[in-house]
C-alpha cells in the first residue's frame, strides 16, 4: 500500500462524485483522486499502470463492470492482489448477500454511503486516516 498514492474511485453518479471531490477537497488529503466511471475502466487502468493506488472506493451497481464484479477480477489476479491496495465498497444500497459477497472476496470494508453531507465528511475522514495508520506487506 503506497499511503502517498492516488485514490481511486470508481462511481457513476455525477452527483455522488462531485460531493466525494468536495469532502476531499475540505478534508485536505494529499493524495490525489482519480474517477472512474464503471469497473471496466478502473481494471484497464490498475492493468496498464504501475502506479500504486492508496486505496479503492467502488460503488457496487455500475455499468459494463460492478464493483463485486471488478472486486473478484482483482482478488484472482496475482499481480493486482500482490499489489496490497485496500478494496472498499462505498454505496448507496445494501443488501446481506451483497455483503458477504464482498467480504468473500477479501475486500476491507463495505460502507453505505450517508446522505448528509457531515456524515458523508466524516466516513471519508474515518477511512482515511485508518488506511494511513495501517501498516501492509508492502509498505517496508
């Protein structure tokens, strides 16, 4: 985990990535975002970078690729998982069999995302400041 690196977040609601880049713009977190719109894009890019990401924020439903879909693409490839970025669910809905799927897959959390703006600030918040704390094989 390269805790200096980029974020990734995967969302395909305009709306909701706009209200993430504001949070992280007040929160004034060094690292810079990158969006991705549907899974698919996101595996094309963690495929052709070498770039090591801080951490994933994915939303669940999207287009192309979900992200339970994108998380298993992810989990079963060597390369990708020897890389040690924290996979988070961040979405609107959620549902049991959603999350024991998740977690099936190893991923590091499954967050539902708040409505108001505050909660929304202090989920982020809360997330970051935990991955920057936590230590990982490949952060030596």
């Amino acid at each position: 985990m390269n805790k200096n690196g980029d974020i990734i977040i995967i969302e395909d609601d305009p709306d909701d990535r706009f209200m993430l880049e504001e949070v992280f713009i007040i929160l004034d977190f060094p690292n810079k975002r990158k969006y991705f719109d549907d899974g698919s894009a996101a595996l094309e890019y963690l495929e052709s970078t070498n770039d090591l990401p801080f951490l994933i924020l994915s939303d669940v439903n999207m287009p192309k690729l979900g992200g339970l879909e994108l998380r298993k693409k992810l989990y079963t490839d060597a390369r990708l998982n020897l890389r040690c970025i924290p996979y988070l669910f961040f979405s609107t809905s959620i549902d049991q069999s959603a999350v024991i799927e998740a977690y099936s897959m190893s991923a590091q959390g499954f967050f539902v995302k708040p409505v108001k703006f505050e909660e929304l600030r202090d989920t982020i918040k809360l997330i970051v400041d935990y991955w920057r704390k936590c230590a990982a094989p490949n952060n030596f």
